[in-house]
C-alpha cells in the first residue's frame, strides 16, 4: 500500500463521520441491502421463504411475494411493518417467530430519539423492499 494511502483512508473516513447526520452513525436505508442483511437468511434472497436457514426452521417460513395475493390484491403496508417492527403486535397475531427489529434496529442508535428515527428508517425500507417483490 503507498505510504499516503492509511492517511487517506482516515481522512475519508473522519469526512463521513461528520458528514453523517446522527453523529457519526450510518443509518442504512437501503430496503434491498437490510432485507438482504436482517431477512434473507430465512426468507431467501427473493423473499420466497426459501433462505438457507428455512430448511431447520419448525415453521414454514411465509413468501413474502405473496402478501397482496393473500391481502385481496393490495399490500398490508401497516400490517408488515408492525410484525417487522414486533413491538406492538396484537395477541391475535400468536408466537413471535421472528426477532423484534424494531428493537434490534433503535440500540444500534447513539440515544432513543435517534433510535426510534432508526427503527423507523430501516423498517420503511425493508417494507418498500418486499412491497417491490410481490408477484
């Protein structure tokens, strides 16, 4: 590596540090990267419920490319992002199979204000992701 080349990588990175607007802290929200990050690994990189660790799973793991089929032809955008989400799930819903993003994503954040703004921002974004799969 050339002798300038550490020097510019700290620079670069202390540049992105202030240019981020929590503090230092990267908000991804980029549907198609969270999904792939946080859900792929059981619902498969297409959402068909098919990822590698679905084969142990005691559960069939639903295909999300079928939420409007299944929803009379319109997307449960508010029903997809509460069971993301999982905090506030009504007891009609049963189990949590899943992890509860919603707090997963808000203590990545530096303080709760910006960790709810977080959970928010990354669930959006994973909602408009598999919104954009389905059939």
């Amino acid at each position: 590596m050339a002798e300038w080349a550490p020097r510019v990588l700290t620079l670069l990175g202390a540049t992105l540090f202030l240019l981020t607007p929590t503090g230092g802290q990267v908000i991804d929200s980029d549907g198609a990267i969270l999904f792939a990050r946080y859900c792929a690994a059981c619902h498969g990189q297409l959402g068909e419920g098919d990822g590698p660790v679905a084969s142990v799973m005691l559960i069939t793991v639903p295909n999300l490319r079928t939420l409007s089929a299944r929803s009379n032809g319109s997307f449960p955008r508010d029903a997809v992002m509460q069971y993301i989400d999982g905090r506030n799930l009504p007891a009609a819903h049963g189990d949590r199979l899943m992890p509860v993003w919603g707090d997963a994503f808000a203590k990545t954040a530096v303080d709760s204000e910006s960790g709810e703004s977080v959970a928010r921002t990354r669930i959006t974004a994973i909602t408009e992701f598999v919104e954009r799969l389905q059939n």
